[in-house]
C-alpha cells in the first residue's frame, strides 16, 4: 500500500506561529509597558531596599509588599485607561499603598522617609508636561534621581541619628560616587525603555501586526482570499488648517503637518494598529481591539490637542467599529482597506460631526468598549447616504 501524502500546507507561517490578539498577557501591550517602564520602579527600588533591612522574603510577601505591588498596577492600569488624567493615574499608586499601610500599622507608617518618597516622586511624574519626548526625559531623569535618593534613604533607616545632610552625606567620595552611578543607571535604563521603538525592532517584537501594517509583496499564486472582517476603525482630522495655513508660508504648513503625522504614527503603533493611512490631514487606523484603539483616541486627543493648540488649530475624532474588506486581490495586489467598507464612511461621518477636540463613539463601539469608561449624553447624527440616524456618545 502507497503512503498518503500529507495534505498540503495552506496557512501562512506567521500566522500559524503568530500570538493571539485574544491573549490579554502580552508584555508588549501598553498596560505591560506602563507597569514594568515604570510603574512597577519605586516597588523595587523599595522592595530592595526593605530586604537590605530586614528579611527579602518578607519584605516582599508582607501586607505592606504585597499591597505596593498592587497599588502598582492599579496606577499602570489608571494611566493606560485615562491617559489624559496623568496626576490623578500617578497618585493612585502611593494613594493605595498608604491607604494600606494606615490600617496596618497606623500613623507611624507616614514617618518612614521611603514612603514619604514615593508620593514626592510620584506627584513629580503626575505634573510632567504631556508632551511625550519631553515627558519621557524628564521621567528618565526622575527615575534616576529617585534611585540615588533610595541609597540615601537607606543610611537614614540603617541609622536616622548619626546621617549627615544631604552636601555632608555626597562630601563623602564613596557615597557621591554610589549616588552618581544610581542616577545615571536609573536615566538610562528608564531612558531606553521609555524610548519609542524603532521600526526595526517593533518589527521583532510584534511581526504579526507589523506584517499586517505593510503586507509583502506575495507572488501571486500565493495571495489569500480578501475577507470581511470585523475592525474598529479610528478617524482624525484637521478643524482650521485651511485658514490658518493662507496666513503662512508653505514652510510652516509642511513643518506642522509633518510633525502632526509623526506623532499620529508614532502613538498609533504603540497601541498596535493594524494600518495606518494618512492623506489631507485625515489620519485613518485600524484596530483588532477596542480597547487599544480607545486608549490611543484619547492619548491622541491629549498629545495632538497639545501641539496644535497654540495654532489655532484642532482636531476632530471618530471611532466606530463594523466589518470591511481586509486582505489583498489577486492580481491587484494590495488593497487599501480605507476603499472598501460602508463601516469607514460611517467612521468618517462621525468624526465630521466632531466638534474641535472631541472625540465621538458609535453605539457599537461605546457597546463594546462597555460601560466601565464614561461617556456623555447620546446624539443622533443624520450621514449621507443613510436613512436611520447614527446614535453617536462623546468619550470623556
């Protein structure tokens, strides 16, 4: 008897290999990145500090611990879902943590110098400006500063009565250099983790979404099948760049708008989106999850807003979510997602409708995103083309 051939391999590589968008645990999402970036650096630098003094063990698995490292993620998890409520996010963290060790060990837990550290650095963080090359720095600086800080602390508890001030304490070579090369580790380990990534190795860390973003030319015998596939679909666009743009130079106008699609890009691949289509001031993207593609709305209204605002300049947001034709024709090659779709024009009504930053939801998409994020009064919008009003939410 002949032995069967095995039947043919049909799926593609990456997508057999790649990860699930479903798998909530992905260290490359940006509620991982917020709390091991940063969230997650004064619980260790604390964590180290209290097992120097007494047992690790226990350091790590008291209350007190134990509820540090909760606070922790309850601030990662504020800063992912209200990026645009960056003060109260960072206060959640030592909120919790004092709320905690209040009821454990009373007042007395406010008189160790380390606690009181970690709302001064925390708050120092929350009033940051929102611009993100600038807040990245001087959060790097912070973290660094605060690692030196620590290696002070740490003699204050070892011995409160005999450490001298601060000049005193770095007169000393031994402790100014310890001090010094905390600072500088602390900026730039938080400084290469806070750095976006390039497009290099955002390709190694996430090649489905990247291959998905800009799809190879295939040969055509091995082009897949165009589906129509559920996506939520974000739509940006420029309110007052026509009139703004006639009283400067062509310079100025090409400056803005390059820097308004670099920030747009740079934000949008963070938070994972699929493709990204830019043209006339509109900034299309699509997202296989509502959650990233709100948290990158809102992050986008705050980091856009901010750049334009001294211009005069704003934007208007549309999100909504419905299925369009996502793929390649055959013989065509690749298809511009943004061609296809009546759950496109319907996004872009919905940003028309917006008014300067605003950002507007589609019921489908406020259904999705769930009743968790707050939402004012709901509208009904009449668009071109369609009979039956769109019922549309404002994201607050």
């Amino acid at each position: 008897m002949t032995e069967k051939a095995p039947p043919r391999q049909t799926q593609r590589d990456d997508e057999v290999n790649a990860p699930s968008h479903n798998n909530h645990f992905d260290l490359h999402s940006p509620f991982w990145q917020e709390w091991l970036g940063n969230a997650l650096y004064f619980p260790l630098l604390n964590w180290l500090l209290e097992a120097v003094i007494s047992d690790p063990v226990y350091a790590l698995l008291s209350p007190a611990g134990l509820g540090l490292l909760g606070a922790s993620l309850l601030q990662a998890g504020a800063l992912v879902r209200w990026p645009e409520r960056r003060t109260f996010g960072y206060l959640i963290g030592p909120g919790v943590f004092t709320g905690i060790g209040l009821a454990l060990y009373g007042t007395a837990f406010l008189s160790v110098p380390n606690h009181v550290a970690y709302w001064v650095f925390n708050l120092v963080l929350g009033l940051l400006p929102p611009y993100q090359t600038v807040s990245n720095l001087f959060r790097a600086l912070a973290h660094g500063l605060l690692a030196a800080s620590m290696y002070y602390l740490l003699h204050l508890r070892l011995d409160p009565t005999t450490l001298p001030r601060i000049p005193d304490f770095l007169a000393d070579p031994a402790h100014r250099f310890v001090a010094l090369a905390l600072f500088l580790l602390g900026v730039l380990s938080s400084g290469r983790t806070l750095m976006p990534a390039s497009d290099e190795e955002t390709a190694k860390t996430q090649p489905t979404r990247k291959r998905q973003a800009l799809p190879p030319r295939l040969e055509e015998k091995s082009l897949p099948t165009v589906k129509r596939e559920e996506r939520v679909i974000l739509v940006m666009n420029l309110r007052g760049l026509s009139e703004w743009s006639e009283t400067r130079q062509p310079e100025e106008t090409i400056s803005l708008l390059h820097r308004y699609y670099q920030t747009a890009q740079n934000t949008l691949e963070q938070h994972g989106a699929l493709a990204i289509q830019t043209r006339g001031g509109e900034v299309l993207a699509f997202f296989g999850n509502v959650e990233e593609a709100l948290s990158a709305a809102l992050k986008l209204r705050l980091q856009i807003g901010a750049l334009l605002h001294r211009q005069g300049i704003g934007v208007g947001l549309g999100l909504h979510t419905g299925k369009i034709l996502w793929g390649n024709v055959p013989g065509q090659g690749e298809l511009r997602p943004d061609e296809v779709g009546e759950a496109i024009d319907t996004a872009r009504g919905i940003e028309a409708a917006a008014a300067p930053g605003e950002l507007l939801a589609s019921e489908t998409a406020r259904l999705a995103i769930g009743a968790t994020f707050r939402a004012g009064p709901k509208r009904s919008l009449p668009l071109p083309g369609r009979e039956q009003m769109v019922i549309v939410y404002p994201m607050e």
